[in-house]
C-alpha cells in the first residue's frame, strides 16, 4: 500500500516539476522565473526523499540534504545579484 502512495506521490510531484519548467522557460518576469527556480529545487528535493522511501536507501536522503543546502545559497546569491548587480561587494 505504502508503496502505491509513494508511486502516486512521485508522478504528481514530477507533475509539478514540469510545470514548474514551464513557468520557468514561459515567466513574463525574471522574478517570475527565479521563484519557479526555487519550486523547482524544492520539488526536487521532494521527488529524492519519495524515491529513497520507495527504495528504501539513506543515500537518497543525504542527497536531497545537499541539493537543499545548494539550492538555498544558489537562490540568496541570485536574489542578491538582481538586487544590487554584483555577488562581492
């Protein structure tokens, strides 16, 4: 039962990942774009925590522990790069 959930999980959240890259290819705005980026690492973190359920494996959840540490500095130095033009002040 557990693992129909998990199955049926991973197709919606790969779902929301396409739509995301819609958003993310289609934004009328670069804010628009830098938030569908961010959905993005979040909804890939969320589809490697449902694949290390399914298979039943840690590694998959150190994984998705380092996309989200990148995934959050990659999205401070973009914001603070549209903000005041440069990264090192």
């Amino acid at each position: 039962m557990l693992t129909l959930v998990v199955l049926i999980s991973c197709t919606f959240v790969g779902v929301g990942l396409l739509l995301n890259l819609w958003r993310l290819l289609k934004g009328p705005s670069v804010l628009d774009r830098v938030l569908a980026l961010d959905t993005m690492y979040i909804n890939s973190i969320a589809l490697i925590v449902l694949l290390g359920l399914y298979f039943g494996s840690p590694l998959y959840f150190e994984g998705a522990l380092l996309i989200a540490m990148l995934g959050f500095v990659s999205t401070a130095a973009l914001c603070k790069y549209l903000v005041r033009g440069d990264l090192i002040e």
